[in-house]
C-alpha cells in the first residue's frame, strides 16, 4: 500500500501540525491583553486539536508502510509553517494563526488529491475531516478579526 507521494504528503503535514501545535502554546502562554481570557482558552483548544491530529497522522504515515518523522529538527526543515521566535500582540497572533492554518489548508489538499489517485481512501478519509476542520477554523478566525477590527475602529473614532 506504500506511495512515497502520500507518504511525503503526510510527512509534511505532519511537520506542518508540530510546528503548528508547538507555535499555539506558545501564543497560549504569551497572548495579554484584554483578550486574554477568550484567546488564553481559544489557542489551548487548538493545540489540544493538533495533538490529535499529530498523532492520527503519524499512525496513518504507519499504516501506509511509511515512516514518521520523528525529530523536531526533521519538522523544522519539512514544515511549511514557520516556527515564532516573536510575541506578536494578541491581534496578530489570530492573523498569523489564520495563515498558518490557510497553508495547511492547502498543501492538505494536495496530499488529498495525491491520496485519491493512488486509491487511498484511508488517507483521504482522514485528511478530508483535518481540512473540514481547519475551513471552520479558518472561518471562525475571520468571523473574530472582523469583530477585534470594527471594535478598534469605533475606540479610535471616540
């Protein structure tokens, strides 16, 4: 059942949620502000999510007859996702998270497309919930950026 095309796929997708989920808990411990409570709360529930999908990647890579990355060196250089040396403020921090989850958005999709033409309905059915997942995601990010902005903007017109 191995393809090294959806092996690699799942790799980098992997190295993209390590990054992702490490990236989250460092926001998680960072965020300040009087978004605090909401975004504290907000980032943990996403890291819990990636830990989720850390793992079913990872067995799925297995039951493909592929091999896991297995270093945080190895996910560095795969990734796609860059790590955050920064402390952005809270506002960013939502935007950056949004793009990060936009480029897995993507490159899950490729693997998708790569997965279904080697007939691979185990690693689609798995992707396709992961990049459910993140268009909510995603959607809901927006939703939140909208409502911080339009608040700002009423604050600075006062």
């Amino acid at each position: 059942m191995s393809n090294n095309n959806v092996i690699n796929g799942l790799n980098a997708t992997l190295a993209n949620a390590i990054v992702t989920y490490q990236k989250l808990h460092h926001y998680h411990w960072q965020v300040n502000g009087e978004q605090f409570f909401k975004l504290h709360e907000k980032f943990e529930g996403y890291y819990d999510k990636f830990a989720g999908i850390i793992d079913d990647v990872a067995e799925r890579i297995l039951t493909v007859g592929g091999s896991p990355i297995g270093t945080l060196s190895e996910a560095l250089k795969t990734a796609t996702v860059a790590e955050e040396p920064e402390v952005p403020q809270a506002h960013e921090m939502v935007n950056r998270v949004l793009a990060d989850f936009g480029v897995q958005h993507l490159q899950i999709g490729k693997v998708i497309e790569e997965a279904e033409k080697a007939g691979d309905r185990g690693t689609v059915n798995l992707l396709d919930g992961i990049s459910d997942g993140l268009e909510k995601d995603m959607w809901m990010l927006r939703a939140y950026l909208k409502k911080t902005d339009a608040s700002q903007k009423a604050r600075s017109a006062a």
